[in-house]
C-alpha cells in the first residue's frame, strides 16, 4: 500500500493527523485542483471520518496557505501561489507529491541568495563546536568511494553546520527549508548515475575559509560550490 493508501486507511479510522496527510498530499498532488470545491458532506463520507475532524483538518490547511476553509459550505483550494513553502509541512507534502526541475533552479536561486552570505558570515562569527560539526560533515566526504547514501547526508550536515555557523538567527532557521529540498535533489543526482565531480574538495574550500576568519574567500567559495550545483554536481 502507498503511503497516501496508508494515510487515507488511517483516516477511515478517525485520525486527524491521517486526514490532513491525505487532504494535502491530493492538493499536493494535483487531485484536487486549484479552485476545486471542498464540500464537508463530501469529504466526510470520502474519508469516513467526522466532520468534526474534516473540519479541523480543513483549517490547519487553511493556516498553511493550501485552501480557503469555511465553517459552514465548501473549502476552497487556493492559487498555488499562495502555498506556504516555507512550512516544513507543506515544503514536506510537496517533495513527496513530487517537484519540478523549475522548483529546484528557485531553490538554487534562493541558495545563491542565502549561503554565500552565511558562510561569510560564518568566516566572522564561527565557533570551534561550528567548525567540528563542519570538519566532521567535509570527513566523511573525504573517504574514497563514501557510500551515496553517506555523502547525501553528510551535504545536509555541512549546510546545517554553515547556515547555524553564520550564528544568525534567521539564516539558521532556513535549514528547515533548504536541507530538505537538497536532499531530494542529491538523491536524484546520485540516482541518475552520471559522471559527476567529487563534493569533497569544494565543501572544503568553503570550511578552509571559515576556518582562516576569510570573509570575501567563504563567500565566493561558497557561490562556486552552487554553481557546481547548478551544473548538475552534487
């Protein structure tokens, strides 16, 4: 059974959580269009839950941007660009509903905007516990023939580690959003099996940077390290 079988097999059974999961995956997904009209009798009996739980469901959805939720009549699905991706629920529901390769170039575009700066700001701020975590994610690129499984997660390490490392409290809070969408997308470029430079040596330019306190050297190594992004490299 699929998770979204899963999910909705759960929801017969009454489950709020169930619900939510299974009425955002199909607006993820597309099965409920934008626009689409979501009756409450409907969805009840679809679901085989109460109203009480369609309609709760239907207004945690509304607060993440997915639809227009009315206590009595039909809920709307609204306009995809009132989604709010910047929720890890909805971020989450929308990798698993599956993302275009538009998606991922304005998650590029949003890194470049982001990371270059943090690891400048890093370079200025970092502490030793900032620079272990860093050396440990750049160590395990480092091992020949690292398992993919192991560089996809030591990546997600070392931009965990530079956007806490810029000690700013906001960038370090753009982890929730840019780590997961790298991980789908390094897991696509692993799976694809195409010739690809090895990640180690930029990450570490990136780390020998912060290291030195190099504020414009972690910037542009950082930018380099996207644009090898960009070009299809891990």
């Amino acid at each position: 059974m699929t998770q979204l079988g899963n999910a909705a097999s759960s929801a017969g059974r009454g489950g709020h959580k169930e619900t939510v999961e299974v009425l955002a995956g199909r607006i993820l997904d597309g099965t409920y269009g934008e626009g689409k009209a979501l009756a409450l009798p409907d969805l009840t009996a679809e679901l085989d839950v109460s109203q009480t739980v369609v309609r709760e469901a239907l207004k945690l959805l509304a607060a993440k941007g997915l639809v227009d939720a009315h206590q009595k009549g039909d809920s709307v699905v609204r306009p995809r660009e009132d989604w709010n991706l910047l929720d890890s629920d909805v971020l989450r529901w929308k990798l698993a509903a599956g993302a275009s390769s538009d998606f991922f170039a304005d998650m590029l575009e949003l890194r470049r905007s982001i990371e270059p700066a943090a690891a400048a700001l890093a370079a200025e701020r970092r502490t030793d516990d900032d620079l272990a975590a860093l050396d440990a994610a750049v160590s395990t690129m480092a091992v020949p023939d690292t398992d993919p499984a192991l560089l996809i997660r030591a990546d997600a390490s070392f931009h965990t580690a530079m956007l806490l490392a810029s000690n700013n409290r906001f960038y370090a809070q753009l982890q929730r959003v840019i780590v997961p969408v790298l991980i789908q997308r390094d897991r696509a470029v692993h799976a694809g099996g195409g010739e690809f430079e090895h990640p180690h040596p930029a990450h570490a330019a990136v780390v020998e940077a912060v290291r030195a306190r190099d504020v414009d050297g972690a910037y542009m190594a950082m930018l380099e390290l996207l644009d090898k992004s960009a070009r299809g490299h891990p």
